[in-house]
C-alpha cells in the first residue's frame, strides 16, 4: 500500500447536541446576532453563532490546552 503525507482524514460527523439555556442568555445571545449582523453585514443563526464561540473559548484557554495535550 502507498504511503500518503496526508493522514487519513478525522471523522468530521457532526453531532447535534441540545442545552437549556436561561431567558437573559438567549436575549444576550439573540443580541450579538443583532451586533454580528451589523458588524459584518451577514446574518448567521444563533446555534452557528454558538458553535465559533464555543471554540473560540475552548481555543483561547490555555490551562484547558495544556491539560488535554496532557492526555
């Protein structure tokens, strides 16, 4: 079999997860839609808004990074 420098490619399935979220959550949230749509001129939904934050926080944590590079 041949070698290839790209590795396979990691499962990629996204998975759909549910949470309850308090009433002045979803109105903070509804309102960075309202402020992401004026700053960028592009409407994105709440749960797409959701996903970036998530990673932009799990990203931007460098306590977190150091404990999962850990194992």
């Amino acid at each position: 079999m041949t070698e290839l420098k790209l590795a396979q490619l990691p499962d990629r399935t996204p998975i759909k997860l549910a949470i309850a979220v308090s009433p002045d959550l979803k109105e903070a949230l509804g309102d960075y839609g309202e402020a992401y749509q004026e700053t960028y001129g592009r409407t994105e939904s709440v749960p797409d808004l959701i996903r970036f934050m998530l990673q932009a926080f799990l990203e931007s944590d460098r306590a977190f990074a150091k404990r999962r590079a850990r194992g």
